[in-house]
C-alpha cells in the first residue's frame, strides 16, 4: 500500500499538530515495514525528523499554496491509496481522504482566535469533513462535537487517543533543576504551565490564581514559569504579569523543544493545565509521564485524559484553582500521590497503539485485508 501524509507541520513549531504527526510517523516505521509512506514537508530541516525509509515531498510554507498546487500536484504523480491531513484537505482531489480534526473549538469558542482564522478554519474544515472517507479525533468529547455540528454518520468518526512520547519520563527534580536554572536563571521551586499563548489556554486565569496562592501564603517562594510560543495574544499577557504584584515571579521561556521541555516537567512541584477547552490536552499526559503532580480543567476532554489522577477546578473560578494550586504545594502527601497515579495514568496512552490503530483506519479506507490486530493484541502497544 502507498499512503501519503501532509506532515507540513514538522519543523514548524506547531506544537499540538507537529507532535501528533511526528509521532505517528516515528511508530508507523516501526509497525509497518511493508507499506510506502510518503510524507508532504514544508522545512528544509524536516527529513531529519522523519524515519529514513520514508520519501518525502516538499510543498510550500504558504497554506494556499500548499493545499490549492503543491499537494494536488504530487498526489497526480504519486497516486497514493489514501491522503492523510490535519483539519484541512487539498483542493481539487480525487484521493480518498483521513483527515484528523482534535478539536472544534474554532466553531464553539471563536473569541479565542481571530476572525481571519476562525473563518477561515469554519469553511475548509467543513468541506474536508464532508468529503472525508474517515475523520480522526482523540477524544469522545471531540466525536460528539464533531458529530453534533457536521452531521457526519458516527461510524465516519473514529476516536484514537494521543499518546505520550517515551520522551518524557521521571527525572532527579534536583538535575532537572539545574538544568532549568542553566536555561533560564530561575532557581528554587516552580509551577509549570505548558500550551502556546493564546486566549483559550487561560494564561491569565493562571496568572490571578497563582498571584492569590502566593500573597495568602508568603512561606511558599515559587515561581511560575509559562513554556510556550508567544502569539499575537502575547502582549497581552505580559502586560498582565507586569500589572500584577508578582511580575518577579513569572517567567516565559517561548518555545522549547521536547529535550528542554522534559527539564521544565522533570523541576516542576506542578503542572498546572488551566485551558478552557481541549480536544485532549497532551500536556496533562506529558507531565505524568514525568511523574509529577498535575491540575487541570473539568472541562470539554481534560478529564478524559487526567481521569482520577488530577485535582481538578472549574477553569472560570478562580478561587477554586487557586485552592488546587495551593494544595498541592502546601501538602507533600497530595502530591505524592498525584505523582504516583499520573505515571500510572500515563502508562496508559501509547503512540505506538495510536498509530496502529490509524494504520488500520489507512487499510479499512484502501480496501486493505491486512490489520495490526496481532500487535495490539500482543501488548506491545
């Protein structure tokens, strides 16, 4: 079988999309020996992030472009069995179509985008659900949404978890310490919040609730440290910290990747998740899988991925995150336990189960026999 993957995300810095993809293609060299994979890329650097074994195609950084030409292009040569993209499909193609969609929550929260980008996101994501043989998604929360609004069959939508990079695991908090003070000078305790600025991650609930914890409780000396890409949005949130009353305990580091990141979790006393809507929420898994404590929204698919293994609040009460922050930090035994549930929790969610389940998604909708029932059976997911 010949499948083809738009993997213009890697190298792009676009976090939730290039971790997913990246992933993916990590495991499917591992699961499938047999089949040709053909990965779409926009950055020059992006071969080395890719298995070896698979060709690549360079398409262009400019998403019309890509999507209107460039793909269309190489699917005519290519003739793959199927396409596989995120949100939005190509242009003018006749190829039978995956497509992932994490979340809707440019349809039920526009505010948290621009109106550019809410727009733009409404209309191709609507054309590419229509026409999609099979829409991914990793959350029942996220399939009922997406049922609910493109009117699409439920068995057209196929629910498969994201998993948690090996990446990640359980560090000497006093190495990762240093490591961070190295990085970015911060020494001593911290909490840690990761997700690219933006409206819809809560920054600035955060902010409020951690400013409460630490002026109620003066022996507590934590800092709070934002990891993620500054936005258009980021202005806004400096301004924030710079009005509150502990501009010298927050910090942002921009974007990092995933061999500093893994410090950040491995230093933290928490991990604080505050989004008010997720599709998933792969930071929650990512700071378990480091064993460290974590609190998180109620909401949207965040308790799906925590299940009982987080505190968590109502993202729009600030008193009360500010009770979870507190607690936490205030109670070793809380957090103990915490850590030691999240890295059960986390034990749970594969990459390698998730590509093989996708893998069979790819051979369903090509009219493939073969199935990779045998690992999944095996346990080696």
């Amino acid at each position: 079988m010949r499948f083809s993957v738009d993997a213009h995300a890697i190298g792009c810095h676009l976090t939730g999309n290039e971790v997913y993809i990246r992933n993916l293609l990590e495991e499917f060299a591992f699961l499938d020996g047999d089949s040709e994979i053909l990965a779409y890329i926009s950055k020059a650097r992006a071969p080395e992030l890719i298995p070896a074994r698979f060709e690549t195609r360079r398409v262009s950084e400019n998403p019309y472009e890509r999507l209107a030409w460039d793909i269309p292009r190489h699917l005519r040569k290519d003739r793959p069995d199927l396409l596989h993209v995120q949100y939005t499909g190509p242009l003018g193609c006749s190829t039978p179509l995956v497509v992932s969609i994490h979340d809707v929550s440019f349809l039920e929260y526009p505010e948290y985008f621009t109106r550019f980008r809410a727009n733009q996101l409404k209309i191709t994501v609507a054309r590419t659900a229509a026409r999609a043989a099979r829409i991914l998604t990793p959350s029942e929360f996220s399939k009922a949404a997406i049922i609910r609004h493109y009117n699409v069959p439920d068995e057209r939508v196929t629910v498969i978890p994201n998993g948690v990079s090996s990446r990640f695991r359980p560090l000497d908090r006093g190495v990762a310490r240093a490591a961070v003070e190295r990085a970015l000078g911060v020494s001593g305790p911290f909490v840690v919040s990761v997700g690219d600025l933006q409206p819809r991650k809560n920054h600035l609930g955060l902010l409020r609730a951690f400013e409460r914890v630490v002026l109620e409780h003066p022996e507590l000396d934590h800092k709070l440290i934002f990891v993620g890409k500054e936005t258009w949005y980021s202005p806004k949130l400096h301004q924030a910290v710079e009005a509150s009353r502990i501009p010298d305990r927050v910090r942002f580091t921009g974007f990092v990747e995933d061999d500093e990141l893994l410090n950040y979790y491995g230093a933290c006393d928490l991990a604080v998740y505050p989004s008010f809507y997720e599709g998933f929420g792969l930071p929650i898994l990512e700071a378990m899988a480091c064993r460290r404590a974590v609190a998180c929204s109620e909401t949207t698919a965040m308790p799906e991925v925590a299940d009982s293994a987080a505190l968590l609040f109502d993202p729009r009460d600030i008193d009360e995150m500010a009770r979870a922050i507190r607690d936490v930090l205030i109670n070793p035994e809380l957090r103990s336990r915490l850590e030691r549930l999240g890295l059960q929790n986390a034990a749970s969610f594969s990459w390698r189960k998730s590509a093989a389940l996708t893998l069979n998604v790819y051979y369903e909708v090509s009219g493939a026999e073969k199935r990779i029932e045998d690992v999944l059976k095996a346990g080696v997911v």
